[in-house]
C-alpha cells in the first residue's frame, strides 16, 4: 500500500456550497471517533493489508476539529500497524476557524509535515457569502501561526468564480495568497453541488454565478500568474514550487494502491487491472460494522483490462506529465492513438504529443469533462 487516506467526517457547520461527506460535530462524537479509526486500521492490518505507507492524508470533514493528541494516537497505530516510510508525507487539512498556535504546534508534534488550510479568499464579503467561520484577519492569522510552528511545506484552498466576484478583487485574493508563498496552491472554481444549500439559491435565481466566460478567464489568470512567479501547474486545479507536488494525490492520479478509513473514504488495489472500494458514508452503519469486527467497507468495481486503459487515461491526462506511449505499450499493449483514433482526433488541438508523451494544454484542462468524455 502506497497511501493512506484518514476520512474525519465531522464540521462545526456546513459550509452551503460543500457535498464532501460530514456532519455537524459534537464533542461526544469527537471523543469516540478516533477509537473507530483505530479499530478500523487494526481491522485492515488483520485482513492483510500492508504497509509502510509512504504518504498518510487527513482529510474532511475538518481533520482540525480532532485535538493532537488524537492525531498523535492514529499515527502511533498506524506505525505500529503498518509502518510508516521515513520520509513520509503527511498532510492535514486545517479549517483556519479552527486552529490556534497551540493546536497547529500539537499537529506538527504530532508528526503532521504537511499542512493544507482552507483559506478559500482574502476578501471578508466573499468568506461570509461562502458560510466560512474566519474572516480575513483570521485567515492570515493562521497561516502566520503555522509557518511559526514550524510547518514548512502549506498548501493553500483559494476559490474563484465566487456569487457577484470581480476581477479586480479576484486579483487581490491573488496577489494576498501570493504574498504568503505558500509551497502549494488548490484553486477550485466554485461549483454549485446537487443538493446544497448553493445549489437551491442557484436554481431558484436567488443566487447567481459568475458565467462561463468569467470562469474561463478567471482559470487563465490563474495559470498564467502562477505561472510567471515559479509554481507548476502540475494538475487541473493543483499548483506547487518545484518538489511540492502532493505526492499523496500524485499517487492517485497515478493508479497507485491506498488504503481509504473513516465513512466516506474510498480505497484502491493496484493488484491485477485494479479494483476500488468504499466505506459508505454513513457514520452509524460504520460504528455497527466495527463494534461487531465486520468489514466496514463495500466493493465498488474490479476493473478489467479495457476499464484500467479508460481510467489510467482518465487520471493521467488530468496532470501535467501525461501518459506516454511507452508507459501505455508496456501495460495495455498499444498507443493512445490505437486504442482511442478518434477521441484523440476529436481533442486537437489540446490534446499536444511531444516526445513521445500526451498531455492536455491548460485551455484543454479547462473543458476536461467535455474532452475526456469519448476517452470513456
Ligand atoms: C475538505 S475541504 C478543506 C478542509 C476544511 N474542511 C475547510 O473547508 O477548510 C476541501 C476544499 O474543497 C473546496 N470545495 C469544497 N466544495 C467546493 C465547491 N462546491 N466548489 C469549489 N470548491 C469546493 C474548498 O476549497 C475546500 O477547502
Ligand atoms: S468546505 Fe470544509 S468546513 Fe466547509 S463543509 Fe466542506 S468540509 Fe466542512
């Protein structure tokens, strides 16, 4: 196993634009939580799953409403367990309204090495149209403390495309995020999920978003500032100074084995074509499936050989280095070009072959869903 994924299915309030998996945290469900994640790797270790792992994610859910110690014991199990490689990355994901020196310190303790803090904008109007609990002042705040306690490798959550958001104040997020130089930068355009609070307004004309073109331009600006001041567009929404890369996520895009605990995570096996599986996000059918020394996860797909082709595209073409013909020849026994003629027709002219590689030019990364889909 190559990595491992820690789902922390719990926020102090939902944020009305987020579908990620999480309920509303009380202190009883703090408390018990990690004891569920202990029995759950436990679990997986006896059911022969294996490490070391090479990179450990905290994600949410709001990893930061658990206190260190709580981190400190998983991480402790998770050694003893599996093992832990190291050089090992390992990344947290920080709510700022969440966090103050003393807890950050206790993470870093803890032996957290990589930090991910949803900062999402620097402008106080847009942090409260998004439900977020720090303004901006806090926000920064927490990024100081971090750097302070020593976390050296943070990447950032900035959102664009935000309800009535214009350039120029888009500009200014920019320019305040790049002011931190963070290692590491996700850039996500606000989407409105099915059955979010957004999505209703959305729907009912009581919210607007910025269109299409905004969007596209406003993506552009991105790539391009970042760009200019030495970060890698080394994903669609991923950005890092050079070594930064999240070698947890690399991993995924790359088809590599991890093991997914917590309601909500999903794990794969490399082994043969590959197959997935899934906790189901339901915290009280988990706590049931572990109490009682029960698989807490469901088989979601085995993939045949055709599948893999599909989903190693899939996952390649979403990152700057590609796929190339060798990697496809040695696996799967023909080029893109032989298998897909003319899904890769279809894609020039983003779709750019140098060197015996394929990779999607940023403009392509922008329309992915439509370019992607005859590769499917
Ligand atoms: C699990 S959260 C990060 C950690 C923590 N829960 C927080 O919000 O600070 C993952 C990130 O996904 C992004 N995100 C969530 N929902 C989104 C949406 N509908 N559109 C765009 N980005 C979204 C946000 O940037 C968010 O920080
Ligand atoms: S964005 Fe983060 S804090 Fe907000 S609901 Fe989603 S996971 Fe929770």
């Amino acid at each position: 196993m190559a990595g491992l994924y820690v789902h922390i299915p719990f926020c102090h309030r939902k944020c009305p634009y987020c579908d990620f998996f999480s309920i509303a945290s009380t202190d009883l469900l703090l408390e018990t939580y990690p004891s569920l994640l202990i029995k759950h790797l436990n679990w997986a270790s006896s059911h022969k799953q294996s490490g070391p792992f090479e990179t450990i994610y905290f994600g949410g859910g709001t990893p930061s409403l658990l206190p260190p110690e709580s981190i400190a014991d998983i991480l402790q199990v998770v050694q003893q367990a599996f093992g832990i490689t190291h050089n090992a990355e390992i990344t947290f994901e920080a709510n700022p309204g969440t966090v103050s020196e003393q807890s950050l310190a206790g993470y870093r303790q803890a032996g957290i090495n990589r930090l991910s803090l949803g900062l999402q904008t620097c402008n106080d109007k847009h942090l409260a149209t998004l439900g977020r609990l720090h303004n901006q002042k806090e926000g920064l705040d927490a990024f100081s403390r971090a750097r302070d306690v020593g976390f050296d490798n943070i990447s950032l959550d900035l959102m664009f495309a935000l309800p009535a958001q214009t350039t120029a104040e888009f500009e200014e997020d920019l320019h305040s995020f790049l002011e931190l130089s963070p290692e590491h930068l996700s850039c996500y355009g606000l989407t409105a999920e099915p059955e979010t609070p957004f999505h209703r307004k959305v729907k009912s004309g009581e919210m607007t978003l910025p269109d299409e073109d905004f969007y596209a331009d406003t993506f552009m600006l991105v790539h391009k500032r970042l760009s200019e001041v030495g970060y890698e567009h080394y994903e669609i929404a991923n950005y890092a100074l050079k070594g930064r890369a999240c070698r947890h996520n690399l991993g995924y895009w790359q088809r590599q084995s991890f093991l997914g605990i917590g309601p909500g995570a999903h794990s794969f096996c490399a082994r043969h074509w590959g197959s997935r599986s899934a906790v189901p996000p339901d915290l009280a059918a988990y706590q049931h499936a572990l109490v009682n020394a029960k698989e807490p996860t469901q088989h979601l797909e085995v993939f045949d050989q055709e599948s893999a082709l599909r989903e190693t595209i899939y996952l390649a073409l979403r990152t700057r280095n590609g796929i190339s013909d060798s990697e496809l020849q040695q696996r799967f026994g023909c080029t893109l070009q032989e298998a897909f003629p003319k899904a890769v027709e279809a894609s020039a002219p983003w779709l750019i072959y140098n060197n015996g590689r394929w990779t999607l030019t940023p403009a392509g990364w922008l329309i992915f869903d439509r370019l992607i889909l005859p590769f499917l």
